[in-house]
C-alpha cells in the first residue's frame, strides 16, 4: 500500500476503523498497511481482530498514559461495532499498568453504560492497587467485604501481611480453602510484624 490518502482510507474502510484510531495512535500508518496487506493475501476477514491486535499493542507500550488518550480510548470502545472487542479491550485498559489508580477510578466514572460490565474487575483492579504500597486494616476489611476469592488467596502467604490480618483472612475468608490456608500461615510464619 503506498502513503496515498485514498489507500489509506480503503485500509481504514476494511478493517472497520474510524479515522481516531489514527488520531489517537492506537493504530499508525505502518500497522494499518501491514494488517491490509495481510487481510488482502488471505488473511482473516474478520475485522474485529485487527482491531483487537492494534488496541492490544497499543496497550502493551510501556509509557504512561494521559487522561486525554484514557478519554479517546474509551471513546473508541463506545463507538465499537463488536461489542465483544469494546468489553474485552476495556478490560485491557483496566488492567494496563499504563494507567495509574487515580486514572482508573476516573475512566470508571466517564462511561457507566460501556464500564458496567466491568466493576468486578475495577474494584479488584483498585484494591490490588491501592494495596502495592502496603495492606492495611482498611484494605483488609476491603478485601474480605468483596469476597473476592483471587485477591484472598494472592494474599494468605503476602509478606505484607500482619499477624491480625491473616488471622481474619482465617476467619472470614471467603471459602474453606483460603481460611485454612490462612489459619496455618497464622500460626506457621516464624516473625510476624504486628
């Protein structure tokens, strides 16, 4: 494909992107090029996945993101035909380490309608997040009120952990399993912080 606007645009048209993905630089000229040749040699037709693989790599960059590109990127999903891509690059976002807690909280609160789906993962996303810097009674109570069995279990053996707090993971953890394994953590660990 050469660079003329009119090719560019037919790329676009194909593969089911909008002139922001563009404008965003979720996709660049060179990707575009690359998955319309693909797509003209036989590749899939599907539509969906080219857009898929674009977001992915996008979202795989190791550079923090600005709230403007958050903010475009959410409104791509919105704009999404494929209602299974637009939930599941969402899910991408949330889970990217390109943006920071307050981001998330805030990308949570743009779009109700396009974000429902996703509050488990959010709440989760938040609180392992809010916990990186330490876990505190606080994020404890936290934990065991989201009877969030994958949070609970990352946690029983969590060097971050005081005594107190694998004795209510104990006692309230969500399942038989995870008090269990709280309870002998509780009373194994050698030097506990208080």
């Amino acid at each position: 494909m050469s660079d003329s606007t009119s090719e560019e645009a037919a790329a676009l048209s194909a593969l089911g992107y909008s002139e922001e993905w563009l404008d965003l630089g979720v996709l660049d000229s060179e990707l575009l090029r690359a998955q319309y040749e693909r797509m003209q040699s036989g590749g899939s037709q599907k539509t969906a996945r080219y857009r898929a693989e674009a977001a992915t790599l996008w979202l795989a960059v190791d550079v923090s993101l600005d709230d403007e590109e958050i903010d475009g990127f959410v409104s791509l999903m919105k704009a999404e035909p494929d209602a299974k891509l637009a939930k599941s690059c969402i899910a991408e976002l949330i889970r990217s380490p390109r943006i920071d807690l307050e981001q998330l909280e805030r990308a949570a609160r743009s779009d109700e309608k396009l974000l429902r789906s996703q509050q488990a993962l959010i709440g989760r996303t938040c609180l392992v997040r809010q916990m990186e810097g330490g876990v505190t009674d606080e994020h404890m109570i936290q934990v065991i009120d989201s009877k969030d069995a994958a949070i609970q279990t990352s946690l029983i053996r969590d060097d971050r952990l005081a005594r107190r707090h694998a004795e209510l993971l104990a006692q309230r953890g969500v399942n038989p399993t995870i008090r269990e394994r709280a309870q002998k953590w509780s009373v194994d660990k050698q030097f506990w912080k208080s």
